[in-house]
C-alpha cells in the first residue's frame, strides 16, 4: 500500500513557548517527507526527538508571532510487526490520566464476563460503538473514559479512551494510537485504541470510520497526553487551525470480524 499525507498547523504564539508536534510517521517507515515551519513568515528549524515507539516529535521554540506548520509525507509499504517488551505490557495495564480503568473494572467485569482473545476485542468494540454517539465539538480535552460513558457521546480520542480503559480493566494491555486515517470522513487525525493479545497489538476503532488496514501510525502511548499532535509548554500559544490529508492508492476492505494489526 502506498499513502499520501499532509498536515498544515497555524497556531497564535502569544508569549515565547516550546511547540512540540506529532505529525510525523512513527520510524519504521519507508518515508519520503518534507516539513517546514515559519513565524511570520520567517523560517525556522525544528528539532526533531525520537519518543517511545518510534514516535517522532517535531519540537519549535517559538517567539510572539503566527506559527505556521506544514508537512507533507509518501509513504510506501508498512511498517510490519512493533516489537513489544514485557515492560510495554506492564505499562500498558495500568490505570493513566484519561483511561480510568480501575474506576470502570466493575462495569467491564459485569459487561464482558466469560470473554477473552478475538472475542472480548470485538465485544468491546461493538459495545463502545453502540453506546457512544459521534459528536464533533462535544467534549473537552480533558474529558476522560469515565466522563465519555456517562455523557454517551465524544469523538475519536473518546470512543478510544473507553475502549483501553475496558480492556484494561479485564487485565489486556491496551494503548492509544494517533493515526493518519486514509478513507476518514470528514478528514482529520484520528485515534483508535491498541490491543495486545497473542503476543501482538492489534488495532481496536469503535467508531468504524476508516479501514482499520489503511492506518498509519503517528504516536503511541498511554492515552491522548502522550499523543497529542500539538502541546505548548513555557508560554502561551493559541490554536488557530487544522487542515489534515490522508490518500491511498486501494482502500483495504474492512471485516470487523478479523483481527487487524496496525500497518
């Protein structure tokens, strides 16, 4: 498979602050990519750090003025299998700041009794999906899985919060994603969450929106803290704009029955 993605950001910085984005492919891939950032319309060079998981984050130190991000990437082929430690396993049990496990093991010890493996996978996924409403602007970022059950409604970062937050509450390793999502409509990043059972990760998207095959990984980490494609630190930076694209050259179809890994 062969994808095409671009992502363009325009942030306000008001006082001097650190900029950090994640917009880049994780390392693993084969990737021609060009990025460029100017403040008012004056270059300048990000730093680049590689993260846990090949995660690639592009960090800015900018002054007062009109930030503007634009990145663009081919990418060819897949990344094949993520090599996981049994550290990684441990981690990825364990309650996190948007993912409420402990709070909601009662629920998913009630819900998904007697299930396990591919099944337990896809009844949490079914169950998120038909609980939850899709419903851009309808909640804040700093909203977790508990708060997302109890208003029946988020967006892709929610839908996956709830996910990882149940299987790990039923003692499954699970983490966030953020992905470019070829076939996503109306275009954006995209979150799902990741599930590891067998000795492998597979990808778990309750809301359905795009090919779980065409996906392409950004971050990984314990929720959206550690995957936010942008975080401001030391000053004060006002969002203004997103625009995101993501192509492929064939769709994949998508079997909800079969297990999927991240490509």
């Amino acid at each position: 498979m062969h994808r095409n993605v671009a992502a363009r950001i325009v942030a306000d910085v008001i006082e001097p602050a650190t900029v950090a984005l994640q917009i880049a492919p994780a390392e693993g891939h084969d990737v021609t990519e060009a990025l460029s950032a100017t403040i008012d319309g004056r270059l300048v060079q990000p730093r680049r750090v590689v993260a846990e998981h090949g995660s690639r984050i592009h960090v800015v130190d900018a002054t007062p003025g009109t930030l503007i991000v634009d990145y663009s990437a081919s990418v060819a082929g897949s990344s094949g299998p993520m090599a996981t430690s049994e550290a990684d396993v441990l981690r990825y049990l364990r309650p996190s700041r948007y993912c409420e496990s402990d709070s909601l093991a009662p629920t998913a010890r009630a819900e998904f009794a007697g299930l396990a493996g591919a099944d337990l996978l896809r009844a949490v996924s079914s169950w998120v999906g038909t609980r939850l409403s899709y419903v851009p602007g309808s909640s804040l970022p700093t909203d977790g899985a508990v708060r997302t059950l109890l208003a029946r409604q988020g967006v892709c970062r929610d839908f996956a919060h709830l996910v990882v937050a149940l299987l790990r509450s039923l003692d499954v390793p699970a983490r966030l994603v953020s992905v470019y999502a070829p076939g996503l409509d109306p275009m954006d990043f995209h979150a799902v969450a990741e599930a590891h059972i067998g000795g492998q990760w597979y990808v778990v998207d309750a809301t359905t929106l795009a090919p779980r095959g065409s996906l392409l990984r950004i971050a990984t980490g314990r929720d959206a803290s550690d995957t936010a494609f942008l975080s401001v630190y030391g000053g004060i930076a006002e969002f203004r704009e997103v625009e995101v694209m993501a192509v492929a050259d064939a769709l994949p179809t998508d079997d909800l029955h079969n297990l999927t890994p991240m490509s």
